[in-house]
C-alpha cells in the first residue's frame, strides 16, 4: 500500500521520525552525562534544548503519519496504527510536561524519570511501527517481483 504524504514515491513520515527519535535519546544522555557528573551545568540545557528540538520534529512527523493512518483500509492493521499514534501522542504529550518542569522546576529527578519513560515509550512505538511497515506493508509500494512470489507462495499454500 503506497501512502499518499509522499513526495515521488517516498514517504515522508519515515524520513522525519529520525529526528525527534535522536533528538529525545540525546536529550537522555544529557540528562545521564550531568547526573554522572561527567559534564557541567551546560548538559542541562543540552537536554532542554535537543527535548525542545525533538518535539518540534514530533509534531512534523505526526502530520505525514496522521495522513498515512487515514489512508489504510484493513480495521486490524488500523488498530495497528491507532496504537502507534496514541503511543506517539503521549510521548509528545510526556515531553512537552517534562519541557515545562525542567523550566519552572529545578529538581532533576523527576524529568528524568519522564524522559527514561520517553524512552521506553519511542522504543514501543517504533515497535508498531516496525509492524506496520514489515509485516503489513503501511506506506511501502510494492514491486511487480515482489507481487509475483507472493502469488507463487499463496498458490502453493493454498
């Protein structure tokens, strides 16, 4: 299934999901170079800053996948898909909180915490991500060989 928030023929959600993923996991390092005492001060506002940046590119690559979501046809592989947007939404929802404690709050510990959760959140989105793409074909065109084996394997299983 081609998805139709492509540009000739290449999806745009996946080519913006990378920066937000690296954005928010270098924002973690941050938070855990400072906590170690490995680097000053300035590793605070590294993870501010690369948190803030990861949002914005969140919300890029939301519009992209909000548009290949309306576009799939099978009610199983659209519950799929609304997973990964919930998942994807409350991790934008969690960093923007933990944006606005680190500004107004000066404890560390408990943006950390949120972010450590962030985590574990991105790596269950990029799960079902992963399960859309690979094993449903979301946003992936297929190629004329590629339709022809799984003819040649369906024919055979049948």
């Amino acid at each position: 299934m081609a998805t139709p928030a492509s540009i000739q023929k290449h999806p745009l959600h996946p080519m913006l999901i990378p920066f937000p993923i690296a954005l928010w996991i270098f924002s973690f390092a941050g938070d855990v170079i400072h906590m170690t005492g490995l680097g000053g001060m300035v590793w605070m506002d590294i993870a501010l800053y690369t948190m803030i940046g990861g949002l914005f590119g969140a919300l890029a690559a939301a519009i992209p996948g909000y548009i290949d979501y309306r576009s799939i046809a099978d009610p199983a592989v659209k519950r799929i898909g609304f997973w990964h947007m919930l998942t994807n939404l409350s991790i934008v929802a969690l960093f923007s909180l933990n944006i606005v404690l680190r500004i107004i709050w000066e404890a560390a510990t408990v943006p950390i915490i949120l972010s450590l959760i962030g985590m574990t959140l991105l790596g269950l989105s990029g799960w079902l991500g992963g399960e859309l793409v690979y094993v449903h074909g979301v946003a992936v065109e297929p190629q004329e060989g590629a339709r022809a084996k799984k003819k040649d394997r369906n024919r055979v299983a049948s």
